[in-house]
C-alpha cells in the first residue's frame, strides 16, 4: 500500500504540534492525554469523510 508523501507530511505535522503540548505542563498526573484524545477524533472525522466520499462514488460508478 503506497502512503502519499500529503499522508506523511500531515502525520510528521500532528506528531510535531502535539509534542510540545503534551499534558500542557500542568497534568502530568493526569489519567487522560486532551491532545492526543483531540487528535483520535480529528482523524476519524476525516476518516469518516473520506470513506463516505469513496462509498458515494462507488454507487454513482455503477450507475
């Protein structure tokens, strides 16, 4: 499976914006990580809409 270089451009991108926010200095003792919940989420959503494009071209193909 070829990865576009947007994909790694875009994981590089998060992974680099995220480490400096990393429990923002004042939860370290905290149960949950807020950035990296944020993050899961932000990714499904473009997940979601990404497979929804490819299901409705799908179905206008056959068409």
């Amino acid at each position: 499976m070829k990865i576009s270089s947007f994909t790694l451009l875009a994981v590089a991108l998060l992974l680099v914006v995220a480490a400096p926010l990393h429990a923002q200095t004042g939860c370290d003792n905290s149960p949950e990580n807020p950035t990296v919940v944020l993050a899961l989420v932000g990714s499904a959503g473009a997940f979601v809409s990404a497979a929804r494009a490819r299901i409705r071209a799908r179905r206008n193909a056959g068409k």
